[in-house]
C-alpha cells in the first residue's frame, strides 16, 4: 500500500513536466499544422542554459529559470522566422524534414560545444525529503511541479485571456479567415512557435536539476511528446495536460509492478493502441482550443 | 537516355573497387553506404511512389538484421508457460530469405494501418513502432542479447550444387553483395512502377478521390507497396547484420531513418535514381568530411544541406537537374500538394 | 532529436587511418569517449596519456617511442568492434587496451580472434570475458566473482542479513548480481529483489520505491558514477535509508561527494585503487607520482580512480612489448605471460583462466572497501 501511493505520487510529480512538454508541442500542431521536431533539442537548450545560467555565471536558481525560458523563446521564434516562414505553404512533410533538419543541427550543436559527458545543475532545496506519512517527497521536484503548474495556467491564460490569444484561436479555426479579418497571421505563427519552444525549454530547464543534463536527454523527451500529444489528440491543449499525467501514471506503474526494462515503452505501447482504438486521440481533437 | 543512364551507374560501380585498388576504408564505406542505399530505394516505395512518410522505417531494416542473426546464431528462449522455443543454427543465406519475409509481415501490419491512421498521425504511429521494436530488443535478453549485442554472427555463405560453398568474408566480396541485391532491388521497384500497379499508387497519391472513383482498390495498392518496401529493408538489415557481424539495439536508431529520410528527399522522392543518387552524396559525404572535421560538426552541415536542397531544390536534385538540362525526366511525382491527408 | 547520429556515420569513419608517425610503436585504445560512459573513458585515455609520455620520456621502448591512438567507441558495442577492426586493420596496431564497458570489451573480443591480436583490459569486470576461452584478452581489472570472494570476509563483519540488488542490465550489472548474490548465499545471507535499469536511464525512481518497500537491510548497486549520482540523490528524495554498496570500482568516489552532495554520506563502496592515502597502496612512490602528473595536467582529482586503470595498461603493454622485442602481435601475446610488476594497485601478473588451450590472463588486483563519510573518503576497519 505504501509502495503504491509513493507511486502515485512520484508519477504525479513527472506528470507535470510530461503536461508542459505535450501543450508546447500540440500547440505547435495546432496552430500551424506542423510537426515540431525540434521540441527535444529546445528542451535540452533549455537544460544548458539552465546550467550555464547557474553554474557558470552563478546566477541565482530562481532567476535562472526565467533566462533559460526566455532563451527557448528567442531561439523559437529564431527558428520560425529563419526556417519556418521560407517554407510556408509547403506541404507537412517538407516542414517536418525542416524541422528534423533543425533538429540535428541543434543536437549536434550541443554536443559540439558542451562535449558529452553529463552535467549537474546544483539546487538550493535541501536534500532531504518532506515526509508525509508513508510518502517522501523531494522539494526541489515540488517545486518542479509547482512551477510547471503554474506555466500551465500562464499558457491558459494567455490563450484565453489575452487579445494575442484570441488571434491565435482564430488562426487555429480558420487561418484563411483570421486573415481576412485583419490577423496578421505570420506574426501569430511566430508567436505561437515562440511559446511552444519556450514551454520545452522550461520543461528542460526544470527536470535538469532534477536529473542530469546531457546533449541526447532531448530524444527521449520528444518522443514522450509525441506519446501525450497523440494520446490527448493533436492540436488538444488540454488533451495534451492530461495525456502527460496518464503517461507518467503508465510508466510508473509500468516500471513499478511490471517490468523496470519497459518504462519508457510504456509511452509508445500506448501510442500504438490508442491510434489503433481511438485514431483521433482519447479527446476528439476540440473544435478550439484552451 | 534515361534506360542508359542506370546501366552506365551499374558498370561505373562494378568497376569501381578495381579502379580504388586495395583501399579497405573505402571499400567499407561504400559498403554501407550500398546498404543504406537499399534502405532508402525501398523507403523511397512508400514515400515517394505512394506518399507516405514513414519515420519507423528502421524498424524493418532492423528486424531484417536480427532475424537473420539469429535465424543463423540459433536461440534456445522459454517464452512462457514453461514452454521452450529451441532453434539450431541455420545457415546465413536462409536468415537473409527469412529477414526479407519478416520484415515484409510486419510491413503488411504498417500498409493495414497506414490506412487507418493518415499524415502526422501516421508519421507519429511508424515512429513509436521502431523505438517499440527497439525496446523489445533491448529488454528481451534470452532473445537478442540485449544490450550486450549479438556478436559472432556468421558471413553470409552461397553455395550452388557441384560448385562448392563460397564464404562471404572479404570487403570485396561484401561488396559484390551488396551490389547484386541493390540491383535486384532496382529492377524490382522499376517492374512495378512501370506497370499497372504503379499507375494506380500514383493515382492515389496524386487524386485519392478519382483513383477511387475508377476502380482502384487503395487498401490494397498500399498494402501491397508497403510489404514489398519492408522487404527490401528487411534484406538491407540482413546484409548489414552478417557484413558487420555484430548488431545491437542502437541498430533501430531513429537518426538512421533519417539517413535514409535525407537520401530520398535530397535525391528526388518518387524517382527510380533519386535514392542512388542521394544515397551515394549522403553516404560517402563523411569520408570527404571526415578530415576537415568533427563528427558533430558532419551532422551539422548534413542538416543545413538538407534545408538548402529543400530550399532550393524541393523535388530533390535528379529531377531539379533533369529540370535544368532540360531533359525530358525519369517519371516523376509533383510534390504533395497541401496534403489532404492530414486531418484537420 | 532523438537518439544519437552516430551509427552509419560512425561505422564509415571509424576506419580512416589516422596519421603515422615514422618511428613510433603504435598502441590502440578503444574507449567510450562519447555517450553514457564518456567520462570514465577520458578518464582512462587521460592515465593512458600519462603513462606513454612517462615511458617516452625514459627514452621509450624497444629504443623507439611509443604512440597512441585513440578512437572512441562512443559507449556502444557495434562502435567499438569497428573501431577495434579499424585500429588494427588500418592503423595497423600491433597491441590494444580498451574498451571500458563488458559489453564494449565483448563485442571487440571476436575481432582479435579474427585478427589474432591482443589487447588488454582495464575495467571491465564480467567473468564471460576471461572464461569464453579468448587467448587474445588479458585483464588487470578484477572479474566481479574476484570482487565478491574480495568481499566476502566482510559480510559477517558488516552484518548483512538479507541484500536487494540494483544493477545495471548489461553483463556489468547482471554479472555482478549473479556472483555477489552466489556469494551471498554461501554466506547465509537472504538475496531478495533484482532490479535493473538501462544504462542512460535517468529516473529510477519507480526501481527505488519498490527497493524501499522490501525488507532488505542492504542494497548492492552496480552501475557507473553519473547514474550512481542519480541514484543517490532520488534515494534521497524517496527518503530510503539502507545501507548501500556499490560494486564495479567506477564509481568515482569524489564525484560522487561534488556532484551528490550530502545524499551519498554514508554509502560505501568497492574499490580497487587508494589515491585518498598513497601510504597503503602497494607502490606508493608511483601512486604519488602518478597522482601528481594527473594534477599538473589539471584533471580533477575524482578522475585518478578510473585513470589509474589505463596507466598501468599501458605500462602492462609497454612491459609486453619490450620482453616480447619485436612488434609482432602473436610475439606480445606471448609476452604477455611473463609480464611481472607492481602496479597501482597491485602485482600485475597473469594467471590463465577459463577453458585448457585457449587461456585469457587475468590479473588480480587488490579491492578494497571505502565508505563515504561527511565529504570524506574513510577506509573504515573491519
């Protein structure tokens, strides 16, 4: 019993960081019907800039977490601009070599000037866990928690709230008719790659304290991406949230009580199923979105 | 000029390794860049003749590999119930038959599904197949050794009745191999293109709605493409498993795909050249890089000319050359136009 | 992107030869340089370094000096055959040291039958390397039953009752489980759970929760030092409080206290290497000197556990080279079994196992067991 809420609350814990991987990924989707590709190399950006930011210039831990944000930011809409707008009205599978493309030259980017061995971001939680009955719990992954919450609803927010987020959801229905209307669309596109990038570089800049950085940890990441985006249906904000917290309840229990080797199939045997069950996701993709 | 062209191809790389001389490195690099080659004219099938992107493509290329080491290292595994499946060792050249029919079963499961599930979700779907297929080999340490490879398997042995056996072992031979079933694989693909069934995977690609609307059955034209394209990569797995003579799981890599994603597009997708000739610039590209710089640094230039190409030549070089000399092209496909498959 | 763009590229590059120097004695060293074991493979290839320039600067070998060259296997088995195909096809390397991990090591082994050359292991610790009957492989690193039987006199003292294992899934890991627990039993102790975990695993979080609910007294991890930093720390979060000890000697002790911090107090670990006090090892004039090259090239101290392994391979193969008198590689396979000197941690002098005919060498070093105490290295008496 003990063992199953400990978990419980560990996959709780991952789910948060699974969720802001998927909402930054399906938004992309979403909005501009392309798949990102480059979602684990801004994810690992992220990490290093999360880790240059602290261990290299010192800069406290907290403020670090905005700089290593607002890297993937700017390297989003780097990207959208440099790469993504030269090739619009292109058909899906020449983005997504794009994007593969851009994906490798990030990759292997890291690896060229960081090198491959690991690196460890120091924390200032304390090592030792809060106890609540039978079930430990790490500050610093609450806190990892905490924040990827709080990023969540930011990003709600803003869809939601805000007038660049009602273009966005006009985009999202009809970009032809957004258009019209008076969007401008291209810097709506920009925009939108611009906060994905920048939710994958916070999930990376979060669970690389937690674990350690590395210039390949984005590959695993972005195919979990893909796992809770198809699970919650492409383009589904929403779907993609609680699609996160399913995959890190699979896994957990997964590696828990079935076998420690297929923890991270657990992501892909539930791909598979789902598109062959439920083709459109467990959410039929929602006619908007937020 | 066009039916001339792919001769003169085969007898420059016929005598090619006479006019290198005893040169192991390049030899080998042609090697594998011969089987990577195989990999992307079969990928080419499903991509470029009938339009789906298929990102798992590894996954057949990499059954192919293990189904033919063991079928030639023989396993002894229980697989349940207490019951044992034992299998002696067979020679390599009924583990390349069999790779080639594995692969293309498991290709007949991604046609079937490729009807179900369309564009992105059908990229997403091939993908989680290979790192599932990776996984399993991974985990399934009986079976495939896990992590700790399969090493010892044998060299591929052709025997023929009152010739004697003949052992596989030397680069060169390897080569000739290599080379013998790369144009196998290309008559193949150019039989079916030119025939019948290769006007009716155009048609689906190009007009899936009037393709329907004359009779043609898409299950499957897709199915059938899909098997014979595994197949293919099945025997590409095959050929690298018994040349290297060791595989391990990093075998199904996804960045292997993308060699072979690369070759095709960079090539001309939907063309009969456009994979040899992608797969020859891409594959001996590091042996030219290989002095001047890093590896990292190789990967790096891969993508930049990946999106040059797609830039500026976005029907891949055969047809951008053929379009610039003005010469009436191999048979090729305009580009998928704002794909209807994808679901919105 | 996922996964690493290694494999074709690799596989292509692997086999240019790299450039000659006219009059030198070439030796090979395949080691991870890239990927999961990055670390403790430059960790090696630094002590390996080391040694060659110590052995130059005496004025070299056979009256020639001696030259490395060193290819990475980038932590993968089918990399490292290459690359082991490579150095002695191309570069033409009469004699190699490598390849960190056991599965790296096995993968190359086939290849020096193949090519009837040998080579010199440093690190890897699975039996199946010295028992597969290989008459090409000589091992200075102890097998992990070396290790178990090393230990055993311990058990008692240490009170074990009943031992869950963590261990790698790879011949390191799983080697090491199955000849511990063997031991183990011998010695009346209780073997409970199992586990494992992939080698670029970063959350072993679910492993640990059902570690922390068994009731094991001691857990016995084998894995290396970037994942055992991992370990400790998530231990840590779980608040799981067993008695740890961790098996292999790559785990970097020093590493662990920078990287780790507070959450590795108390963890002990199996080690074959003193550099904490130079006084107890069995040369400590060489282990001072060594300690100080390492130092004056501005490695990290952390690294002298690991890189110690590749500065006595290289003087085992420079030993070979110059009692055998030729560079022929059947002549230093030979030699080999006469070699016969002290090294860092230990006698260097190969014994014949596994099957009649076609004996491996195997050395066998001291092990010696540390525990971590308040940021220190203290060598706790039994």
């Amino acid at each position: 019993m003990d063992e199953l809420i400990q978990h419980l609350a560990n996959a709780l814990i991952l789910g948060g960081t699974y969720a802001l991987l998927g909402i930054g990924l399906t938004l992309i989707f979403g909005i501009m019907n392309v798949v990102n590709f480059t979602h684990g190399a801004l994810y690992t950006v992220g990490a290093y800039v999360m880790y240059l930011a602290v261990a290299g210039l010192g800069l406290n831990f907290f403020l670090a977490l905005p700089v290593a944000i607002l890297g993937g930011l700017l390297l989003g809409a780097a990207i959208e601009l440099l790469l993504l707008r030269p090739f619009r009205g292109s058909d899906i599978d020449t983005t997504m070599l794009v994007m593969i493309a851009a994906g490798i030259i990030l990759q292997s980017g890291t690896l060229w000037t960081f090198g491959g061995v690991a690196k460890a971001i120091p924390s200032p939680f304390p090592e030792a866990p809060l106890q609540i009955g039978p079930v430990s719990l790490s500050w610093l992954r609450l806190f990892v928690l905490g924040a990827a919450l709080a990023l969540i609803a930011l990003s709600y927010a803003l869809i939601n709230r805000t007038k660049l987020g009602l273009a966005m959801r006009a985009a999202f229905q009809d970009a032809d008719t957004a258009a019209l209307m008076g969007v401008d669309v291209r810097r709506i596109y920009t925009a939108t790659f611009a906060l994905g990038s920048s939710l994958a570089a916070a999930a990376g800049a979060l669970l690389g304290p937690v674990y350690v950085v590395f210039p390949q940890m984005g590959g695993l990441a972005e195919l979990k991406a893909f796992a809770i985006v198809i699970l919650g249906g492409l383009g589904n904000v929403t779907g993609a949230a609680i699609g996160g917290f399913i995959l890190a309840l699979a896994e957990e229990f997964g590696a828990g009580y079935v076998s420690s080797g297929y923890r991270d199939a657990m992501g892909f045997l539930i791909i598979i199923t789902v598109l062959l069950c439920k083709p459109t996701g467990l959410f039929a993709r929602a006619e908007r979105i937020g | 000029m066009s039916r001339f062209l792919p001769l003169a191809l085969l007898a420059g790389l016929v005598v090619l390794p006479l006019a290198l001389g005893p040169n192991p490195y390049l030899l080998n690099a042609l090697i594998v860049t011969g089987i990577l080659t195989i990999g992307a004219m079969s990928l080419n099938l499903l991509l470029g003749y009938t339009g789906q992107l298929s990102l798992g493509h590894i996954a057949f290329f990499g059954i192919g590999a293990y189904v033919s080491a063991l079928t030639s290292l023989g396993f002894d595994v229980e697989i349940g119930f207490g019951l044992r499946v034992v299998h002696a060792p067979w020679p390599a050249a009924v583990g390349f038959l069999l790779a080639t029919v594995a692969a293309g079963s498991c290709g007949y499961l991604i046609g079937r599904l490729s009807f179900r599930v369309r564009g992105a979700y059908f990229v997403i779907v091939t993908i989680s197949f290979a790192e599932v297929v990776r996984l399993v080999a991974l985990n399934w340490v009986e079976l495939t050794q896990g992590p700790l490879a399969l090493t010892n398997i044998p060299a591929i042995t052709l025997g023929l009745p009152g010739l004697g056996m003949w052992t596989l072992k030397t680069k060169l031979q390897n080569y000739y191999l290599v080379l013998a079933v790369g144009t196998l694989c290309y008559g193949v693909i150019a039989r079916l293109v030119g025939s019948q069934f290769g006007r009716a995977m155009r048609g689906l690609k190009e007009n899936e709605p009037l393709a329907l609307s004359v009779g043609i059955n898409a299950t499957r034209t897709l199915t059938v493409a899909a098997v014979i394209s595994a197949a293919m990569a099945g025997a590409a797995g095959s050929l690298y498993a018994h040349y290297l003579r060791i595989i391990d799981p990093d075998v199904f890599l996804f960045a292997t795909t993308v060699s072979m994603v690369i070759m095709v597009v960079a090539g001309g997708k939907g063309t009969l050249l456009g994979p040899i000739v992608g797969g020859l610039i891409f594959g001996l590209l590091p042996v030219a890089l290989r002095p001047v710089m890093a590896p990292e640094a190789q990967w790096i230039v891969y993508g930049l000319v990946l999106i040059v190409i797609l830039f500026v030549m976005p029907r891949g070089i055969v047809p951008g050359l053929s379009g610039l000399l003005g010469r009436r092209s191999a048979p090729t496909v305009p580009v998928l136009e704002a794909s209807p498959a994808v679901q919105r | 992107m996922p996964g690493r763009f290694t494999l074709t590229t690799a596989i292509l590059l692997a086999l240019t030869a790299t450039g000659a120097q006219a009059d030198a004695i070439r030796i090979g060293v395949n080691e991870p340089l890239t990927g999961p074991f990055a670390a403790s493979g430059t960790y090696v290839v630094n002590g390996a370094k080391i040694a060659a320039d110590e052995i130059n600067a005496k004025g070299g070998v056979l009256g020639k000096t001696i030259e490395l060259v060193i290819e990475d296997n980038k932590s993968n088995p089918t990399e490292a055959a290459a690359v082991a195909e490579k150095l002695i096809t191309s570069d033409k390397t009469p004699v190699m040291m490598g390849a960190w991990g056991s599965s790296l090591t096995l993968a190359v082994m086939p290849k020096l039958m193949d090519y009837e050359t040998p080579m010199l292991v440093e690190t890897s610790s699975s039996g199946k390397i010295t028992t597969s009957g290989n008459p090409y492989v000589f091992r200075i690193s102890p097998p992990s039953s070396l290790e178990a039987e090393t230990f055993a006199p311990m058990v008692g003292r240490l009170g074990l009752k009943k031992v869950d294992f963590l261990v790698l899934n790879n011949d390191f890991g799983r080697g090491a489980a199955t000849d511990f627990g063997k031991m183990l039993k011998d010695k009346g102790v209780t073997v409970g759970l199992v586990e494992t975990m992939d080698q670029g695993a970063q959350d072993m979080s679910a492993q640990l929760s059902k570690l922390k609910a068994s009731d094991s007294d001691t857990i016995m991890i084998t894995s290396s030092v970037d994942q055992l930093v991992l370990l400790f720390k998530q231990m840590a979060a779980l608040g799981l409080k067993k008695r740890v000890i961790t098996t292999g000697g790559s785990q970097n002790p020093d590493q662990i206290i920078a990287q780790a911090g507070a959450a590795a107090d108390g963890t002990m670990h199996l080690t074959t290497f003193l550099p904490w006090s130079p006084d107890r090892t069995p040369d400590p004039k060489a282990t001072a000197a060594f300690i100080d090259a390492w130092k004056k090239r501005g490695f990290e101290f952390a690294g002298v556990t690991e890189s110690f392994r590749g500065y006595d391979g290289i003087r085992a193969i420079a030993h070979a080279i110059e009692t055998a008198g030729s560079t022929d590689p059947a002549a230093i396979a030979k030699a080999f079994w006469s070699v016969d000197f002290v090294g860092l941690n230990g006698p260097i002098r190969f014994a014949k196992a596994g099957p009649a005919g076609k004996e491996s060498g195997q050395s066998k070093p001291d092990v010696y067991l540390i525990e971590i105490k308040d940021g220190k290295v203290i060598v706790p008496t039994l």
